[in-house]
C-alpha cells in the first residue's frame, strides 16, 4: 500500500504534462515561430544525442534510420493536409485530425508499452537483477523507432510550418 504514495505524485504529473500534449496537438493552433524553432532545437539536440549514444549498439541504427523515414512521410502527409486559417490579427494552423491522432497513438503507445514492461514481473525481475537495466531504454529498437518518428515527424512538420506560416504573414492575407 506504501507504493501507492510514491507513484501518485509521479503518475498525477504524467497524467497533466499528457492532457497539456493532447490539448496542444488537436485542432487548430496559434503560429508561434519562436516555440516552433525551440522545438525543432531541442528535437535535433536529443536526436543528436541519441544518434551518438547509439554507437554501443549500431543495429539501433538501422531502428532510428526507419523510424527517420517514417517520420518524414508521416510529415509529409501532414504538410499535404495543413490548413492555415487567420482569426483576427493571428495566424492559425491544424494538420488532418487523423494524422494529429495517429502522431498521438505512437506516442502514448508505446510509452504505455514501455509503462506496462516496467511493472510487469518481468520487469520488476529484470529491474532487481540489474539496477541499470532503465539503460534497457537506450538499447530497445522499438523505442528507438518510435522515438525517431516523432522527431523526424516534427522537425519537418514545424519546418513546413514556419516556412508557409511566415511567407503567410508578411503577404498580410487575411483569408
């Protein structure tokens, strides 16, 4: 029963920072450049980062490599299905609810996945046996190639959108 306390914190925090994810993913959204090129920053860095760890493990590089081209035609699908549209002076955009949803399944999936693992027997086992196995993380293609998805997904999505969003605004349209 004591265990409860120490993940109530922990869960109550994922479950906000997921509300806030999904809040911001779905439906139409305000073009703010400065937040789309700090995203896209800290996207590159931690996909840097994990490219360069990955040299431990070098298969992983075949899971990032797929995973990098799935995002790019998953970007490229959302670029096809972007619609911008002007509410007052501010510039709005949303990309195929089916597309948002889908970026979304990939993410809470898999961390679910990951989630159910951890606290399963086989997980706990693991766990106790080695106390580094949360470097299982770093070594998982599947997490890889998800992971890879998203950051080539949003890199070349927040891209688009800076590129469309800002010739949008200095034309001064009003659609």
């Amino acid at each position: 029963m004591h265990n409860l306390g120490q993940f109530a914190f922990p869960a109550l925090l994922i479950i906000f920072v997921l509300y806030r994810r999904i809040k911001r993913s779905v439906g139409f959204q305000k073009f703010t450049p400065r937040r789309m090129r700090f995203r896209m920053v800290i996207f590159a860095i931690i996909g840097l980062l994990l490219l360069v760890a990955g040299y431990v493990h070098p298969i992983l590089y075949l899971a990032d490599a797929a995973g990098i081209a799935c995002g790019i035609l998953l970007a490229f699908f959302a670029v096809r299905h972007c619609t911008f549209e002007w509410r007052g002076p501010d510039l709005y955009h949303r990309t195929h609810i089916g597309i948002e949803m889908a970026v979304l399944a990939l993410f809470l999936g898999r961390l679910a996945f990951r989630f159910a693992f951890m606290f399963s027997p086989a997980g706990q086992a693991a766990l106790a046996n080695d106390p580094t196995q949360m470097q299982q993380y770093s070594r998982d293609p599947w997490t890889a190639f998800v992971f890879f998805i998203l950051v080539a997904y949003y890199i070349w999505y927040y891209r688009f959108l800076l590129k469309e969003g800002t010739a949008r605004l200095g034309s001064g349209k009003t659609e």
